[in-house]
C-alpha cells in the first residue's frame, strides 16, 4: 500500500477484501463524509487514517 496517506481503489480491495464495486462505494461515501467535514478529497484516492477508523482497524494492525 501506499505510504502517502492515500489508498487507491486496489488498495481498498486488497485491505477489506471486497469488490472493486463495494469498494468504489465505501470510497464514495468516506470521501463525501470527509467533504461535508470540510477536507478537500481527491477522487479515486481515500485518506487511508479515516477509513481504518471508520472500519474499526488500527493502523497498528495494517502492514505498509
């Protein structure tokens, strides 16, 4: 995975074991959590940080 902070679509697939579609999804709703928060989001990229927490996983637990 990427150490930017962002995590791609195949990063999602890979961390959460879904598909790419539910994936997309889960990107789509982070990022407009984030947008109504005020932050700026990038689309096809997700904040790695806020979705380990919005799927209950520590950082601790994710290798990369």
């Amino acid at each position: 995975m990427e150490n930017n902070g962002l995590l791609t679509v195949e990063n999602v697939v890979e961390l959460c074991k879904v598909s790419k579609n539910t994936a997309y999804k889960l990107m789509r709703d982070i990022n407009e959590e984030l947008k109504k928060q005020g932050y700026i989001v990038i689309r096809g990229r997700v904040n790695k940080n806020y979705l380990l927490k919005k799927l209950g996983i520590g950082a601790e637990n994710v290798s990369n």
